[in-house]
C-alpha cells in the first residue's frame, strides 16, 4: 500500500454520498483528553526546533558538562556527572515546560488553533489537561534518554526517585504557568523570542545545570527562583537521596502565583 | 431529532469596540433547515454576529438564541451541535490535512468518516500535506470539513468559497446543498451575489450592524433588478 493510499477510502469516489444528516454530541471527556495528548505529543516530536530543545541540547549540556568538569578540574564536591545528570534533567523539564509550551502555544493562539478547538467538544481545561498529557508525555523520553545517557558517562545516583518525580512535578507546573502566562499576553514572534532568551539567561546563569553554591554572591537569589530551585531539588533528590522541602515550597508557590495569574490575563484570540 | 424552530433568533443585538459599533440593534432569525445568507459590507458587522452566535463574543444588549440556547451560557451543551468554519487559520502549521481532520472527528460522539468527507471534498491528494502548504483554496474546503465532521445541527460558514477556484466552489455549493437536503441548517456569509443567488431560501442584507434587507433572492430581485443591485442600493460603502 503506496502512502498516499493508506488516506484514501476505497469506496468513497469523489461525489460518493456521505450520511449528513445530524448526529451531535461529543466524545467522552477522557477520549478528547487523550485525542488532544496524543495529536500534540505527535506534533512536538514532530517539529525540528522542539526537538533540539527537548533532546539535543541537554544531552550536549550533559556531555559537554562532564567534559568541561574534567578538564577544568572543577570542584563540585562530588563525581561532576552525579551533579550534572539530575541538572540536566531538571533543565529539560524547564526547556519542555516553559520554553516549548509557551511557543507553541504562542502559535495556536495566532494560527487560529485556539478559536478552532474553542468551537469544538473540547472544553477549556481538556486542553490544558491534553497540554499537560503531551507535556509529561515528553519528560518521559527526556528521563529515558539523559538518564542512559548519564549512565553512561558513570553516573551513579544516591537517589529518592518519589522526591525527584515530585520536583519534576513541581517544576513543571510553575514553568507550564510561566509559559502560559507568557504565551497568552503577547505576541507570538515576542513569545517566541522571550521564551528562548529566558532558556539561554537560565540555562547559563539560573541554577539549573551547575548548583546554585557555584554561583558565589548570586546564589542565595537564584535559590529563589523557579529555575534554581528545581536544579536544586533535583540535585537533593539524586545526588544525596533527600528532600530538599524548601526549594519545593519555592517551586509551590511559583506555580500558585503563575497559574493565578494566567488564569486571569489568558487571552485566547 | 426535533429541532426548535427558528434556529437562530437574534433581537436588538448591539456589539460595540471601544468608540466603533459594530453592530447597533440587529435582528434576524433563521429557520430550521435552510440556507441563509448573510450579506453585507466588510465592517457591516457579519463576523461579530456569528462569532456571537458561535459563544465567542458575549451579547452586549440584545438576546441571541441559538437552537434555543443561549450561546454563552449553555455553551457546552450548544458546541457538540453546531459546526463552525472560521474565515482563515485554525490549524497547527504542521499539522498534516487528513491528520487534522481525523483529530476534530475524534472530539465529537458520531463523527463522519474523515477519510470519505476529505474525498468528497477532493482533498484526498493533500492529505498528508502540512497545513501551511495547503493552498488557499484547500485550506477553506479543510475549513469546511472540519465544521462539519462532526455532524452538527447547524453551521456557520464563513465566506465558504473565498479564494477557490470554479471547480472547488460548486463542489463546495453541492455539499452546502446536500447538508440542507439531510436537515442540517446553514448559515453562511458571502460577498458573492451568485453565491446566495443560487444557494440561499433566504437573504439577509446588513449595512453598518443592522438588516437592512431581508428575503428569498427571488423576492429581493422581483422588480428586476440583481441581487447585487439591491445591495448596492441598500448599503453603503464600506471604508476597509
């Protein structure tokens, strides 16, 4: 079967008669959810540009981290590839969360997608929880393939999984909010710009990647904001097995205010 | 399945944009089972009326009933019976055309078979085409699948044919035909008087956010004179 094929319906000749006649109603809410998870997960995995964020450029961060930690002899008080792999993890969460989340949805907004799917059966929050599916869906192959990745390179975690996964959790509820609120306040090319600005300032200066204590003076702040405080979290639930509560709470509170906010500003036109 | 009759009511409806009225007291009903055009001016104020029949856009004053629902706050209940087709977009660019058909049929209970309606509407050699590579005219026959792969009571088509070629336009008059055949109601707007002249049981003429005219296209141009006579006579030109 010749793909064009696989579209076609044998039977259906142009002018064959389709039954028009109404017969409303929607799916089931958790097929709709699932329909909606499934098409955006296709489409994320699909696009070049989310792709190298997803995947290519944390696995190089990874990679290169290692490298560099060697050769420079830095001191991270343990095996720099323990340090490193929950960073990474933690900076793919944000790179999922926030910066695809917030251009894609940047560009439904102005593609019309939003208005369309807003005529359709799925309600409001079936899209937010088919976004959140897709989301999740994504993490999972960012886990599997850093994680290989970082065993390979040595990588030996102390880990508190229950901990990490709920750090991930958190960090991606405030950085999804984060996205959002960005995506629905303005333009899509400005989404676009501001959504990989904040990756790149956070991916070299927030404390994702190397541990906030490396950073000297600027470290008890960057504590404090969402991209720290998940590198952090990350960090104590795979390099040492424990709960870093702080930095959760930090996490916590950025979504409660992010999603508050976005709940009030989204706009969907 | 019993339909209420009309089913669409507008009365006194008023839309405002900060100081520019859009639309100032319009009333229109349409029936049950028949094709009404809605002609007017651009900025006559087309698209802010369906978009509020459609629950986009809150009534300022006035009362829109839609099969007997009140678009924003029956709104769930109004959605799964209605098909819309906005005038552009509406699509992820690369989402591929059937892959985009198929995704709109599984959020609703009795779709159509996507792959029979794609066929019908001769998009069947685009389907695996990204949506932002589809043509004009492809992109508003997709336009059209979709408000109707799901097999709604009603719809709302917006300026169905704009861009298409002859040979997409009478396929696309055809199916506009055959859903009124099958008891479906269809709203349409248009800036094409052959349109509404062979398509439509009624027309109604809106100029500057009121009807100004309304009737069959044969009572309209009874004194001999086009339908596009009729509405060069009856409206005004437009600034845009």
């Amino acid at each position: 079967m010749s793909p064009d094929q696989r579209w076609r319906d044998p039977h259906a000749a142009p002018g064959a008669r389709l039954d028009l006649s109404p017969a409303p109603g929607a799916a089931p809410f958790g097929l709709q959810v699932l329909a909606q998870t499934r098409m955006e997960t296709r489409l994320l995995l699909r696009n070049g540009e989310q792709l190298l964020l997803a995947i290519v450029i944390p696995v190089l961060a990874l990679v290169g981290g290692v490298a560099a930690a060697g050769r420079l002899d830095l001191d991270l008080g343990d095996q720099p590839v323990d340090v490193l792999t929950p960073g990474v993890l933690a900076l793919a969460g944000l790179s999922t969360a926030f910066t695809s989340l917030a251009i894609a949805t940047g560009f439904e907004r102005r593609y019309g997608l939003l208005k369309r799917l807003g005529a359709s059966p799925l309600p409001r929050h079936g899209l937010l929880l088919g976004k959140i599916g897709a989301i999740l869906l994504v993490e999972l192959v960012q886990v599997v393939v850093l994680g290989t990745v970082g065993f390979a390179l040595g990588w030996q975690p102390d880990a508190d999984v229950p901990a990490a996964l709920l750090a991930l959790v958190l960090g991606t509820a405030a950085f999804g909010s984060l996205g959002l609120l960005l995506a629905g306040a303005v333009r899509a090319e400005a989404t676009l710009a501001i959504a990989n600005l904040v990756y790149l300032l956070l991916l070299t200066g927030g404390g994702v990647v190397f541990p906030t204590e490396e950073y000297g003076a600027l470290g008890p702040v960057l504590e404090w904001l969402p991209s720290g405080a998940l590198g952090e979290a990350m960090r104590a639930a795979l390099t040492h097995g424990s709960v870093d509560g702080r930095s959760m709470l930090v996490l916590l509170a950025w979504a409660a205010v992010a999603a508050l906010l976005t709940s009030r500003t989204f706009r969907w036109e | 399945m019993p339909v209420p009759s009309p089913a669409v009511e507008i009365n006194g409806l008023v839309m405002r944009y900060g100081a520019t009225t859009a639309v100032d007291g319009l009333a229109m009903t349409v029936d049950s089972g028949t094709i009404t055009a809605v002609l007017g001016p651009n900025g006559a104020g087309k698209t802010t009326t369906l978009e509020t029949c459609e629950g986009f856009r809150r009534a300022q004053a006035g009362t829109v009933r839609v099969l007997g629902l009140d678009p924003r706050k029956d709104r769930r209940a109004l959605l799964p019976r209605i098909g819309v087709m906005l005038q552009d977009g509406g699509a992820w660019s690369g989402v591929r055309a059937l892959e985009m058909l198929h995704h709109v049929a599984r959020l609703h209970a009795h779709p159509l078979d996507p792959a029979a309606l794609a066929s019908r509407l001769g998009l069947e050699d685009c389907g695996r085409t990204p949506y932002r590579r589809l043509s004009g005219g492809q992109k508003q026959r997709l336009g059209l699948a979709l408000a109707i792969v799901g097999r709604p009571e009603l719809v709302f088509v917006d300026e169905p044919t704009a861009g298409m070629d002859p040979h997409a336009r009478r396929t696309t008059w055809d199916l506009l035909r055959e859903l009124r055949a099958a008891g479906v109601t269809v709203v349409l707007t248009t800036h094409h008087m052959d349109e509404a002249e062979r398509l439509a049981d009624v027309v109604h003429i809106v100029d500057r956010g009121r009807v100004v005219a309304s009737g069959s296209p044969a009572d309209l141009t009874a004194d001999g004179r086009t339908l596009e006579d009729v509405f060069l006579d009856v409206t005004t030109r437009s600034g845009t």
